[in-house]
C-alpha cells in the first residue's frame, strides 16, 4: 500500500471516530451541515492551490461528483468523506 492510500485510510478513521463522539457542551452538528461546511473549504482549497496538477485535478473532480452525488442521495454522512477526499487532492503540493 502506498503512503497516500494509508494516509486516506486513517484520515477516513479518525474522521469517523471524531464524528461519533460530540462533546455534550457543543452544538449538534448535521452530517448536511458538516458536508456544506466542507464544500466550501474545497473550494477555498482550490482557489489558494492553482498549482493543482491535472491528475490530482481528475481525482478531485471524481470525488466532489461522488459527494455531490451521495449528498443529492441523502447520504450526507458518505458525502462528507469522498468531499474529504477531495479537500485532501486539493491541497497536496503538485
């Protein structure tokens, strides 16, 4: 397995550790609301990284449909990994 594929995997499980627990203090956070949240980093992500190459462009595009998709779906929870994903291409050094 490549470094990248282990990265993805234990961002993805952390990330679903995090989410399952919230602090009782602190304000529900939608799985819809998480997912525009981080739509909008993507695009920061891609506004600040025009260096981007075409193939880290590719995967980005593949993993913003696919959440874009799921988001559509209902499936906002699914959603927010791929636009993860996606955050994560975007702000890789080319």
């Amino acid at each position: 397995m490549s470094i990248k594929t282990l990265t993805i995997a234990g961002l993805l499980s952390s990330g679903l550790l995090l989410s399952a627990v919230t602090p009782s203090f602190a304000a529900p956070v939608t799985a819809s609301d998480a997912y525009q949240d981080a739509v909008v980093k993507l695009q920061q992500e891609l506004k600040t990284n025009p260096s981007i190459s075409s193939s880290e462009h590719e995967q980005i595009d593949i993993n913003s449909q696919m959440a874009t998709w799921l988001h559509q779906q209902g499936k906002d929870a699914q959603a927010l990994e791929y636009i993860n994903l996606a955050i994560w291409d975007a702000g890789l050094p080319s």
